[in-house]
C-alpha cells in the first residue's frame, strides 16, 4: 500500500550550468556597470514590512526586500527547562531555517570600486567583500558589524553614512505601516 | 472534566476570558446551544478562505493559501531524473510537508513536529493514490520528457506557516493550488545528454516538451475537517477547538463525487452513519466552494 | 455473487484468526495476533509516573511505538503510530491514572495484508492483558473493494494490491462493558459506531456505507473471538 514511496532517485535541476562570468555582470570598465535590476548603486530594493503576520505567535512580522521575504515569530516567555541552572536572566533563543525553495544570504555588500547596498543574490556571489551593519536607531547605537573582504577606513565610513540614511527610513516604516509599500 | 458544584455563581462572576481558560469546553457549548462559535461563525460554516498563485518567485509553480488563520506556502520546483526501469514512461511526485517553529508553540526549534510526518503522508495519499495503479490527480505519463531517458520529478514542499487548525486542508488546497500554477520549463536536450532549459539564444535547438507546459489535473480532491462533539458537528476547527474537542473526521471528495478518503483517527465520539453522511454532505457543499475558490485564483492569473 | 479470491476464501470470509496472551515475561502485558500470514506482537509497560511534553497532565496518556520489520521507522509507521495512540486513548478509561504514560509497543512479525487492523486487535488484547482499565474493546477489519464492484473482507496482501479501493475500520465491542445507560445511543447500538477509519483510493460513498455494512457485521464474529481469547481476564475484572 506504501506504493512507489521508496528510495527517490537521484535527480537535477534543468537550469542552464552556463553560468554568467563576472565579466558579463559588471562590464569591462569597473567603475562603470549597471546592476542587472536596473538599481543605483546606493538604492534599496523595494520594502514591505507587516507585523502580525502569525496568528498563534506571540508576536511576530513578515518582511520583504525585493524577492527576500522573511517570517518571524516569537514565542513565549516559557519556564525554562528544569535541567538548565537557575538564572537572573532569561534567555533568548533564535532559530533560522530556510524553505526547500528559498533563496538564501542576503547582507550588504562591496562590488568592484562602487559601493552597492542591498544586493541581490546574484551580486551578493561576485563580491569582493560584505559589510553588514545594524544598529538600534532609536539610541544611535551599532549592536553589530560584521565584515568580510578588505575594507579601508574611508569605505567603512561611507557604508555608515548611507546606513544611516536607510536605516532612518526603515526605522519610520516599522512604526508607521500605513506606508507599507514605499519605495527607497 | 466537569464542572465542581455551586460553578454556577462562580460563572456568573467570572469575565469571558477567565472563564474560557479555566472551562474551554464549557465555555464552548454556552455558544453552541446558540448555534454559534466563539469567532461568530455557524456550527458548519468554513472560515474565510483565500489562494495566491505563485507567491515564490524561484519555483516552477506555487500558492499561499489562508483558511481563516492557518496558513500553507506551498511550491513546486522541477528537476529531471531517469525513470526508474519499471516505469520509463512516468515522471514521479515528492510531496513533503513541513512545520517549521515558527508555525506555532507547541513545535520547537530542532524537535519535528509529530503532525508533520502524518500530514505529509496523508498528502501523498491523497495526491497520488496510489492504489492499483489508478493515478490520481496527476497522471503520471504527463512527466515524462523521453521514454527510458528523462522524466519530470516535481518536488512540492509545502510550509505551514501558522497552524491554526485544519492543516490538512489547507495543505491539500494549497497543493491543488500550486498545481493549477505550475509552469513546467520548456526544455531540450544539450550536448552532453542533459536535459537543460532553453534559453532565448538557443533558438536552434528543439525543445523535447514543446507546449506540454500545463498538467491536465482530473479529478480534483477538496476535503473539509470536521470536529464530533456530543451531537454537534463543526465544520473547519481552529487549533483551540481541536485541541479542547479530541474527534476529528476529515472526509476527502474528488470532483466527480468520488470519496477519495474518509479519515477518522480514533477520537472519544463515535461516528454513526447519519453523522458520516451529515460530514459528506458538508464536505460536497464546501468542495463547491473551494472550487470556486480556486477558480478565482486561476482566473485572476491568466488576467495578469 | 462470485468473486474468486486467491486462496479460495468466499467475501465474507476472514482468514484464520489466533490470538495468544502473556506472550512476553518482561512485559506488563502483551499478546501476538495473527490473522492468516499476517503477525503482530504487542507489549504493554506501565503505567509509569508523569506525562510526556505536550500531553495533558490530568489524563493518563498512552504512548505507541511502532517497529516494522525490518528498515527504520518512516512516515507510515508515524502515522500508524498516530492513529494507532488515538485509537487506544478512546477505549482506555484515562481519568483513572492521571500523570501517568501506559507504552504500546508494536512489532510486525509478518505483513501478508490487513497490517493496521491486525496491529489494532494485537495491542487491544495486549492492554487487556496488561490490565489497563478500559471502555470497551476495540475490533479491527479491513474491507476491500474490488475492481468489480465487491466488497471483500480482511485481505492478504496480494488482494490488497489489486483492490481499487479499501477501508480500515474499528468497531467498538460493548458485549462485557461497565455500559451506563445501555448500549444504544441514538437509536443506533453502540457497535454501529465508527473508533476509526483510514481509507485508500477512490470509490463511491455507497460503496464505503456499503463497506462499513460488512464490516460491521464481520467484527462481530472477531469479537465473539476476541472475548473468548481474553475470557479468563475479562471475567476477572
């Protein structure tokens, strides 16, 4: 009654392997390339962010970058397991999981000479290096920083000042959702 | 779990909300003697129901579909295999149901949930029916690219997002969704034995499914999820009734009326005829409904 | 009405039934159940102290494990598992050992069709054997519907794969019940009433009512069976 269950065959996905080369993303002059979504170099893709998004969560939010979209939801506070020590503190626990069919990674990046926020995946496997930045507007605190690649010191302060700029602008979405579907 | 004596003043001073912890199921049957459900619905009324087509941009068809607030983001990605010896003619469907953590409390990160297995294998069955060599839904000889060389495998995963009861349903719907969406790539064969999709520059090449793009889908099942309860039945339970009221039947009709499952897992209420035949006859008027349902959707689609 | 069945069976016919008790020594209860090729043992153990995660504290819960005969468990056996533990937990009187978890072990000895009803009966009598308090016994029998339209009763497993379509039913026996108010509810007795039911491919609603007929009137002969198999507990209690 099981059927054809049994051991599934080995299989492959049709997608041409041609894989684009970096040269034909970025063009022969490096300074001087168009991101294949037709963006600027310092534009974010298009954000939507809702809260509320699972029912049986105690909170949670959907959000959206372009063709990035990310649920969470947060449950508890639970009593913690009697076999952990006791402590002052609670704890935080996070998990992360992608569907079978999810594109993965996303983070800010550095490609060529130019600086580029929010990069798609296809530019995100062609970069020279990341920086991922994120702060709590509120108190103009950064909580974290992560880099990769080389950076120098006045490239760093340039992603901080555009950061800076976007992360106002999300920060304004996240406490004012009428305006869901705005544009950076 | 009954009521201790003299409850009665303790009722009359306790608020809503207190009293629908303390005495779910109490709480519950003061609104059904009245005919109604706590979110205002009849004993027999579905909840709201809506279907997205092609919600995932990275998948070969896909649907998110609510019913009231249970939610399923069902996809179905394409990739070639060779067809097993017994079967060179047939393509072959993976269908996996998942429950990640954040669909609701009771699963926890890196311990899977126990429902999950269960849905996924009822999905299967239903899907595919696999008994006796009649197909099901799909037929099978509609994924195959070259006889004894290619054949589809369609991978559907589908993700519960927020269970808020009926999950099977909803899973199923969404299932039947993502299928209606389902573009299958027009592809040809490269240098190599490969099957690959065609791009644009390629024109040269012949495509091995030229307009074989659709599944012809037959017999459409829809299935409605009913809670027993004393002599009551409610159709479409939110996880609080399911968790407070244990006896579920969930009935399975194709479109041509043919019960394709009638699915009753134990549960303290027995089930009797009338009330097996009062469960068909809610799921026939519901399958009509979900069908229209989807019909929107699709049509919605084709307008774009 | 002919229908030929491989091993010369008329529809109606089950195959031979057998049922031994105390199988196991270690065990608080247990029994194996064949029916024709088809074998399943069942072990009891517990009560023991406290529920498990997720499980209502002011009932007893009863735990199923299930073992196929050879592999590992996949998603059959889990859903066999489910339906196995929800199955149990209607004929079991659950207020009596609150915070307690009752195991059911089951291990397929044999699969030669009809596994999940055999398995039913097989834990069934093996909770008898252990001594959990219980409702009222539950029987199990698959019917079949053939290609031609006729319902066959408890199948091997070469029938069942030429079948069109089939249901798992479980009845439920009141015959030697600690009954309030009688057997009948609503008319109907209490026999009539479905535990469960797991149905496979498609067939018409009158050929499931029709099949729930049959079933019906075969569980009472598997009763009849299983009463005299467990008589000794049974009159104990």
């Amino acid at each position: 009654m099981a059927g054809k269950g049994g051991a599934t065959p080995s299989t492959y996905a049709p997608s041409p392997t041609t894989q684009k080369t970096k040269s034909l993303i970025f063009g022969n002059d490096d300074v001087d390339w168009v991101r294949s979504d037709g963006r600027e170099f310092h534009q974010c893709r298009p954000a939507f962010f809702k809260t509320g998004a699972v029912n049986c969560a105690s909170g949670s939010a959907y959000a959206e970058f372009g063709n990035t979209k990310v649920i969470v939801s947060l449950f508890g506070p639970r009593e913690s397991k009697k076999a952990m020590m006791y402590s002052d503190i609670g704890r935080l626990n996070c998990d992360v999981s992608y569907t079978t069919f999810a594109t993965p990674v996303r983070g800010q990046s550095c490609l060529g000479k130019n600086l580029v926020i929010d990069p798609i995946l296809e530019e995100e496997s062609y970069q020279d290096g990341s920086l991922m930045l994120t702060c709590m507007p509120s108190r103009y605190e950064v909580t974290q920083l992560t880099i990769t690649g080389e950076w120098s010191t006045p490239k760093v302060n340039e992603v901080r000042q555009i950061a800076d700029l976007f992360f106002v602008v999300l920060y304004q979405m996240l406490f004012d959702q009428r305006t869901s579907d705005r544009y950076f | 779990m009954g009521l201790p004596d003299g409850s009665g003043d303790l009722l009359s001073e306790m608020d809503g909300d207190a009293f629908r912890r303390l005495f779910p199921l109490q709480f519950y049957e003061s609104h059904f003697v009245k005919s109604t459900r706590p979110d205002g619905r009849s004993l027999t009324e579905a909840r709201e129901t809506s279907s997205a087509l092609g919600a995932v941009a990275s998948a070969d068809g896909s649907a998110l579909v609510k019913i009231g607030s249970t939610t399923m983001l069902a996809a179905i990605k394409m990739e070639v295999m060779t067809p097993p010896t017994e079967s060179p003619d047939e393509g072959c469907i993976a269908i996996d149901f998942h429950m990640p953590p954040i669909c609701s409390p009771t699963v926890r990160p890196g311990r899977p949930a126990d429902a999950a297995p269960v849905v996924s294998k009822q999905l299967s069955d239903t899907i595919l029916r696999q008994v006796n060599c009649h197909s099901g839904m799909v037929n099978l000889k509609e994924l195959s690219l070259i006889s004894g060389k290619a054949a589809w495998m369609a991978y559907l995963d589908i993700y519960c997002l927020d269970a808020d009861g009926a999950l099977f349903d909803a899973a199923l719907l969404s299932a039947v969704a993502a299928f209606s969406h389902l573009q299958i790539p027009v592809v040809s064969m490269n240098d190599e034995g490969k099957v690959v999709v065609m791009s644009e520059e390629q024109g040269g090449k012949e495509a091995v499914n030229n307009g074989k793009r659709k599944l012809t889908l037959s017999s459409i099942p829809f299935s409605l999820t009913c809670i027993l309860h004393k002599k009551y039945i409610l159709a479409d339970p939110t996880a609080e009734e399911e968790s407070i009221m244990e006896t579920l039947v969930t009935v399975v009709l194709d479109s041509s009326g043919q019960l394709v499952s009638l699915y009753k897992p134990g549960g303290p209420v027995l089930a009797y005829t009338s009330v097996i035949q009062d469960c068909v006859a809610l799921t026939r008027q519901r399958a009509r409904e979900l069908q229209a349902i989807l019909d929107e959707a699709i049509s919605g689609m084709e307008v774009d | 009405m002919e229908i030929d069945r491989v091993d010369g069976r008329t529809p109606n016919q089950l195959r031979p039934l057998a049922c031994s008790r105390s199988v196991l020594n270690r065990a608080h209860g247990s029994a194996s159940w064949t029916q024709g090729d088809t074998k399943v043992l069942a072990a009891v153990y517990g009560p023991k102290a406290g529920t498990k995660k997720n499980e209502n504290p002011e009932k007893a819960c009863i735990e199923v494990i299930w073992k196929p005969k050879t592999g590992q468990s996949g998603k059959l056996e889990r859903e066999y598992e489910m339906i196995l533990k929800r199955t149990l937990q209607s004929i079991c009187i659950l207020t009596l050992n609150p915070n307690t978890t009752t195991s059911v072990i089951v291990q397929v000895v044999n699969d030669d069709g009809a596994l999940l009803p055999c398995a039913i009966n097989a834990a069934c009598a093996a909770l008898v054997d252990a001594g959990t308090p219980l409702k009222h016994l539950a029987v199990a029998i698959c019917c079949c519907l053939a290609e031609s339209g006729y319902v066959i009763l408890d199948p091997s497993k070469l029938e069942e794969q030429k079948m069109k379509a089939f249901a798992y039913l479980v009845f439920p026996n009141s015959l030697t019940i600690l009954q309030e108010g009688g057997s009948q509810v609503g008319g109907e007795p209490m026999e009539h009433g479905i535990i469960t039911s797991v149905t496979q491919g498609a067939m018409s609603v009158d050929d499931y009512l029709r099949c729930l007929e049959r079933g019906r009137a075969a569980t009472a002969k598997m009763s009849a069976f299983l009463q005299k198999s467990l008589q000794p507990l049974l009159s104990d209690d």
